[in-house]
C-alpha cells in the first residue's frame, strides 16, 4: 500500500506447543515470553522471585541483584525450590494470561483429570499452585531442610526452616499431610495422598 523506506523480514521464532489453545494474535512484548520462547525453559522475573519452568515442574528463587555503574545483574541462586508432583507431567502449557499474570498448566497421564496450574503473578509475596488429583512434591536443592513445622490444627500451615536460615511458610486451601525425604541432592516435601486444592509458598523475611 504505501512504500516505506524499511526492509521487512519474517519472524524466525515460530508459536510452538507451549501456547496452547491461546489465539492468535499472540503478545509480543510480555514479561513471561521465555515460557514460550524456544523449549520454555529460560527465566522470567515475577518479582519478588525468580522462576523457570520446565518439564519437571517450575523452579524458583528469591530476585536479587547486583548493581555496577552501567547495569543490575540478576544473582542466580543455587538454592532453589522446584515445586513438582509424583509421575510428574506429560506436557506443559500456556493456560491463561493477562497484564500481571500468566497461568501455566502442567498435565499428568490423565490429562483433563490430572494437572498442576502455576499462578505466576507479578508483585506477589506467594508462588501460587493449583493441584488437581495429583501428589505434591515441593523439592529443595542447594540447602538443607532443618525442620517442617507444623503450624495449622487442620494442616493447612507451615513452615520449612533451612540450614541458611531461610524460612519459608507453606499455606494450602485444603488439609494436606507433608512427609520431609532426602535423597542424595535435594529434600522432598511430599504429599502422604493426591491432593485437590491451592498451595501457596511465601520467603518468610
């Protein structure tokens, strides 16, 4: 229609699976696009924390930074949750999304019946997930678990204290019992019997 004096080239970054059944037009300048962007693996900044999905589940980690004249560096951490569950999934996949948040879902054998959604929401003090029929596994790698107290008569409240000092509060929608399992690198919190309800994880400061 009109002739411009810029050169146009197509987009080598094609919509993979990991979109879903969003539509198009898809966004092109969202906080949460390395989700999408090649195998979905590389970090996103949903400050306070920074988080990575992959097909294990999505791991995070309280954002810090280091300031020079020129930049500010995030500082990756080497302790870190990866919240998960029993078999684990099959795929993964973009669910929702919207200005401050993008749902992703994480599917078990049973598809429609079995699954995880991470809540992944700018700003917010909590990691939100939604568990369907599945058993919960919340590892930590790079620190040890100290102890797992329980603060709620229903258990609906925790708190997990590591050997950093560390503390973090573990809060669910429904009664859950956790067991504490270590294995030859990480600490497993793991849910006695499948489990339908929200958790939400918070770094206690």
């Amino acid at each position: 229609m009109f002739d411009t004096p810029f050169k146009t080239r197509k987009n080598s970054d094609k919509p993979n699976q990991l979109w879903g059944s969003i539509s198009k037009p898809y966004p092109t300048n969202k906080w949460w696009l390395n989700l999408v962007m090649g195998e979905g693996i590389e970090k996103i900044y949903p400050y306070p924390y920074t988080a990575q999905a992959n097909e294990n589940g999505v791991a995070f980690y309280p954002s810090e930074f280091q300031a020079s004249n020129a930049t500010i560096e995030s500082i990756p951490s080497y302790s870190n949750w990866l919240i998960s569950s029993k078999g684990g999934f099959i795929k993964r996949e973009i669910y929702e999304y919207d200005d401050l948040m993008v749902k992703l879902i994480f599917k078990g054998e049973k598809d429609d019946k079995n699954y995880m959604i991470s809540y992944l929401l700018k700003g917010s003090p909590y990691m939100t997930f939604y568990y369907n029929s599945l058993i919960p596994v919340l590892k930590h790698k790079g620190t040890s678990i100290v102890a797992l107290e329980v603060r709620d008569s229903e258990n609906k409240g925790y708190v997990v204290n590591l050997s950093n000092g560390s503390k973090y509060a573990i809060f669910s929608s429904e009664p859950i019992t956790f067991n504490v399992v270590k294995n030859k690198k990480d600490f497993l919190i793991i849910s006695r019997s499948p489990f339908t309800g929200t958790i939400r994880i918070a770094l206690i400061p």
